[in-house]
C-alpha cells in the first residue's frame, strides 16, 4: 500500500513535468507567434507562474515518490540500472532547466514587461525565445528516456 502511494506520487510529479513543459512551449509559441506584445507578455508571465507550480512542484513529487517507493520496495537505487539512469535523465533535464532554461526566462519576463507597455518587442526576446525553445525540447528528451526506463525496467537484471 506505501509502495503505491508513492509510486502514485512519483507518477503524478511526471505528469506534472512533462505536462507542463509540452504545453508551456506551445502555447508560448503560438502567443510569440500573435505579435501582440500584451499577449505575449502575459504568455511569457505564465511561462514563469507555470514553471515554478507546476515544473518545480512536479519535480519534487517525482524525487520524493521515486525514493519513497525505491525505499519501500527494497530497490536498490544506486545499482539498478533503470533508477540510476532514470536519475541520470532527471539529472541532465534539471541541469538544463536551472542552468539555461531558468535564467533565459527571467530575461525573457523583464523584456516582456518592458515591451508590452512600450510596443514593440526587441530583437533579443526572440532570440532568447528561440534558445528556449530548442533547449526546452532538448530538454524533455531526458524526461521522456526516464519515463521510459521506468515502465519498462530494461536491464533490471544487472548491467
């Protein structure tokens, strides 16, 4: 019963992630795409409220339910191939997240607020919208690999 809620957990911090990331970048796409500088200063707004509720928060359900339920189920987490790659893989989407994705968005939030009272979007927003895309994407690439190894458990029976 433990085991499942925390798998429950685990999976729910996932969907949350994973969710959030997918959607976030198409519909910041799609306001970016509009060239209405008030739409995309509100989609760039919720880029940020969105990542931290929803990316942040996802994050931490999927540690604290991955090693509750590793704990509980007696999985041994630094030498099951599947649990060390898988947070290898969250590892490498974190590292991305706090290191390139974080910081272009707070650049992002301080030229969306600058031009959505002033009109006109400057050559450096869509820029750093471009990178964030590319890194975004790239990004989910690790997520969607743990996703993976955790329902199939490849090599679950040594390297």
């Amino acid at each position: 019963m433990l085991y499942a809620f925390f798998k429950s957990l685990h999976i729910l911090g996932l969907v949350l992630m994973a969710g959030n990331v997918t959607v976030t970048a198409l519909w910041k796409v799609f306001a970016d795409r509009t060239n209405k500088t008030q739409i995309m200063a509100f989609a760039q707004w919720l880029v940020t409220v969105t990542d931290f509720s929803f990316t942040l928060s996802g994050g931490f359900l999927m540690v604290l339910g991955g090693y509750g339920a590793a704990f509980v189920g007696n999985w041994p987490i630094f030498s099951t191939p599947w649990l060390v790659l898988g947070q290898l893989m969250l590892a490498i989407a974190g590292a991305v997240w706090l290191g390139i994705l974080v910081p272009l968005q707070i650049k992002q939030a301080r030229l969306a607020q600058e031009f959505a009272v002033l009109g006109e979007v400057p050559p450096d927003y869509r820029k750093y919208s471009r990178i964030w895309l590319v890194w975004g994407l790239l990004s989910t690439v690790p997520l969607l690999a743990g996703l993976y190894w955790m329902v199939a458990k490849p090599m679950s029976y040594g390297w």
